[in-house]
C-alpha cells in the first residue's frame, strides 16, 4: 500500500501563481468543519456539486440526479484547465485550498481516500514556503511549489503553516482506473509504502459519507454543515442536505 508518491508530473509553478493571484480575490469559502482546524483554512471551488462555485461539500456518494461539474471560474484559468485535462480518468472534487500564515490542521484521516479503496488524490503546490510541514503518520512530506504528489490521506495526517506566506495547493481527486494505476506504479522520485492500515482509533470507527477532517464529523458540525447547504437554497444543495438528514447520526 502506497503512503505517498511523488509523481513524474511537474507543471509551470509560475503560470499556475499568476492565474491563482489573478483570482485571490473571489469569495474562498471556509472549510466546513471548523472545529478540525486553527487560523483560516478557505476553498475556492473549481469543480463542485453541480458546479456550484460557492459549494465546498465534498462527498463520496452523490445523491440521485447530482454530478461533479466545473465551476464558471475553472473556464477562466486557461492553465489550471490544461493541468486538470493532462489526468486522463474520472475527477470528482477540485478546488484550490489555502492554508494562511500561522494556520493549523489538526490531525485526522479522510475516510477511504487511498488508491485501494477506488479514489486518489492528488496535490499540486501552487504557492508554499520552507516552513509548511505536512505530516503524514510520522513522516513529514517535503512538497515543493509545481511538483504533483499522490497522499494516502486515509493515514492520519496533519499540517503546519509556520510561514509568513500563505500556502496554497491545487487538489485533484479522481476515480481509480488504469491511467491512475500506471501513474502511481511508475517508479517514483519519492515513495513510501506501508505494509496495512493502522488500526483506527476508536471515535473513528463510525463514518458518515461526507469527506472532512476529524472522525467522525459531530454532530454540531453536521448540524451546521446541513444549515450552509439550506441556505445556498439550490436545488443540488438541498438534495445534499436531505440526504445527509436521512443518515445515522
């Protein structure tokens, strides 16, 4: 089982911090599960819920009649667009993710967000600087601004902007299939696999579908995670929120 990988995938870090600052000023939204982080932690949805650019929701099973679609200011970043087309499977959720100077994320596992569980995901640092360490279980991962890394995100795994700058990562997730399993079977720059999953811990033992830090969500967070999607008032965000009220709490 593969930990982390740095791909043979490198992109233009220059083009893609001219296009991320030409849209630095759109409404990035906070990350939903507040109680999982310290400082600011915001999402700028590129392909979402029915391409809703104010939807930060991600999910591993879409109610009836709802798809992943890129949002209208995917079409405006020419660059990122190319990048997102050079991973030839199926994508579900991206976005870029800024963690601010200073921010914490607080450890904790996606649930089944790994290569063997049928999902990968993939980060593309746009901006970051020396002092970001990202930490998967034990081993800090040392990512660099246009490089492209595949994340077992199911480990636990934690992050520390102890910078004066910003970090801002593009994420990709995809649906496994032959091209991804390739691209992870290449012979990596850097790779680390670990033998089986750790034993969870006991809070984490009961999930509900919605992708997010901590295990599982509260129900507080739930709570306040249904009242967001409501108040978008759309008819994809209401579906969700209908779907989530229906699951075991």
């Amino acid at each position: 089982m593969i930990k982390y990988l740095k791909t043979s995938l490198v992109f233009d870090s220059v083009t893609l911090q001219n296009e991320f600052r030409s849209h630095q000023d759109n409404n990035w939204k906070s990350h939903y599960n507040k109680s999982q982080y310290e400082g600011d932690w915001t999402i700028l949805p590129l392909r979402s819920i029915n391409g809703n650019p104010h939807n930060v929701i991600s999910t591993h099973i879409l109610p009836k009649g709802l798809s992943y679609q890129n949002t209208p200011l995917l079409k405006q970043c020419p660059y990122i667009q190319s990048v997102i087309e050079s991973f030839k499977c199926e994508k579900t959720s991206i976005r870029l993710m800024k963690l601010n100077a200073g921010a914490r994320i607080k450890e904790h596992t996606d649930h089944d967000m790994n290569m063997e569980a049928g999902e990968a995901r993939f980060h593309i640092p746009v901006q970051t600087n020396k002092d970001v360490a990202f930490y998967i279980m034990e081993d800090r991962i040392p990512m660099s601004a246009g490089e492209c890394w595949y994340l077992n995100l199911s480990l636990p795994h934690k992050v520390h902007n102890a910078g004066s700058e910003d970090r801002i990562h593009l994420v990709i997730d995809c649906v496994v299939n032959d091209w991804v399993k390739a691209l992870l079977t290449e012979k990596g720059i850097i790779r680390k696999d670990i033998d089986k999953m750790p034993e969870p811990r006991a809070a984490a033992t009961k999930r509900n579908n919605i992708e997010s830090p901590g295990s599982p969500i509260n129900l507080a967070d739930k709570a306040k995670i249904i009242a967001e999607l409501r108040s978008m008032n759309t008819n994809a965000a209401l579906q969700l929120a209908d779907s989530m009220e229906k699951e075991p709490d």
